[in-house]
C-alpha cells in the first residue's frame, strides 16, 4: 500500500484530503486518516479495470442503503483514483480498532500481560464493548442486511478504557442477506467455513460466527483456531 505521508487525494466533487496515517488494513484495502476532523478515507488495493467497475458500484449501492441511525461509518462520497477505488466515510474522533486494544494486551512473545490486560478496561468494559456490537448487528440484520466481513480491524471501540463506543467501518461489504452469490471479502481466522470453502456468499449466519470468535476471543484471550 501506499506511504500516507504527504499524498493528497480528490473525490468526485473536488474536495481534496491529505493522508496523515493508516489506522487500518485489511485484504481489500486500507483505512487512513485525513487532515479533515471525523473525515477517514478507505482505499482498495490495486484492480483490474473490470474489477474496478464493480466495486465501485458496490460502493453507490451501499451510498443508498438505510443505515444512517446506525454506528456504521458510512461512504459519503467516492473518491478519483487511479488503478484504486476508494471513499470518503465520516468517524467520529477518540476510537482506534479493537484489534489494536487486543494486541496491546500482549507482550512480544504472545503471553497475556495482566498490566496491559488491566490497561484496556475491565471485564465488564468488555461485555460493554460485545453488548454495542450485538445491538448495531442486530439492528443491521433487522432490516434484512448482513455486515460481510466482521473482525477486530473493522471494528473501532473508545480509546479510553473509561467509554464503549463501539463503530463498524469497511460498510462497503454490506448488502442484503439474501444475496447469497455475492463476491465477498472476509479476514482470515474470523471467517465462517462455509466462506472459505466458497459455498455461500455472507450473510446473518456467517456475521453470527465471525461475532462469536470475537466474543470468545475478547472475554478468554484465546482465540479458537490458535
């Protein structure tokens, strides 16, 4: 991916954003802050023109879906890219990715470290963190919609310890349950079977799976397939 540091980028209105730093990646694509407050923008990996088209009509149709009262940062506007796609999605300020909170949890040669265990918050702060994400996926497959590829990257919690704020970002996998042929993204070792064995396309059961890795992953320090 691309070095954040000083590289400017346009959306389809003209507005212009500078790159300050990655806060996140996964096998799509990378997250970056911007010099604009509460504004981030994701960027893909590079594509093949054909491809290229695809995601960004993935991208419109996700711009059209009923999910403003839900804490899901949304596309906001598309962004001019060469060999990339990308857009623009307002996150509101003091979050960072729970992977981030559950790495830091670690010392350098994987034990859990109980200081940093307790610098993160307490267990009920955790059961806080699972409670919020369970109400916005619940409210998510409520209106027939499945999230598509859940984990710890694309989920931003409070950086205090003293908060829960939990935010969903990479809103562009969304699409409705029943499009089960759907291409699909998903994060190694968060990934329901059916998934990698290419026999479904995501939907309400495989975000179910995904949220129970994390659950058991964020209450035990252990997750299933390590």
């Amino acid at each position: 991916m691309m070095n954040a540091k000083q590289i400017t980028v346009k959306d389809l209105q003209g507005a212009t954003y500078t790159l300050i730093e990655k806060i996140g990646e996964g096998g799509q694509g990378t997250v970056l802050k911007t010099d604009h407050a509460n504004l981030v923008v994701k960027i893909t990996n590079k594509l093949p023109e054909n491809q290229l088209k695809e995601v960004r009509k993935q991208f419109q149709n996700v711009m059209r879906l009923p999910l403003r009262e839900l804490k899901i940062a949304l596309p906001l506007s598309l962004l001019q890219l060469k060999n990339r796609t990308g857009y623009v999605m307002e996150l509101m300020g003091g979050l960072e990715s729970l992977s981030s909170q559950i790495e830091r949890m670690y010392t350098l040669e994987g034990q859990l470290d109980i200081i940093k265990y307790r610098d993160t918050g307490s267990f009920a702060r955790r059961l806080l963190i699972l409670k919020e994400l369970a109400e916005t996926l619940a409210k998510l497959h409520g209106k027939g919609l499945a999230f598509g590829d859940l984990s710890p990257h694309n989920i931003f919690v409070s950086t205090s310890i003293e908060h829960h704020q939990v935010w969903l970002i990479d809103a562009d996998n969304i699409h409705y349950a029943e499009q089960s042929n759907q291409h699909h993204f998903y994060t190694k070792g968060y990934a329901a079977p059916e998934l990698i064995r290419n026999e479904t396309g995501t939907n309400i059961q495989t975000d179910a799976w995904s949220f129970a890795v994390i659950a058991l992953q964020l209450l035990t320090h252990t997750h299933p397939f390590n």
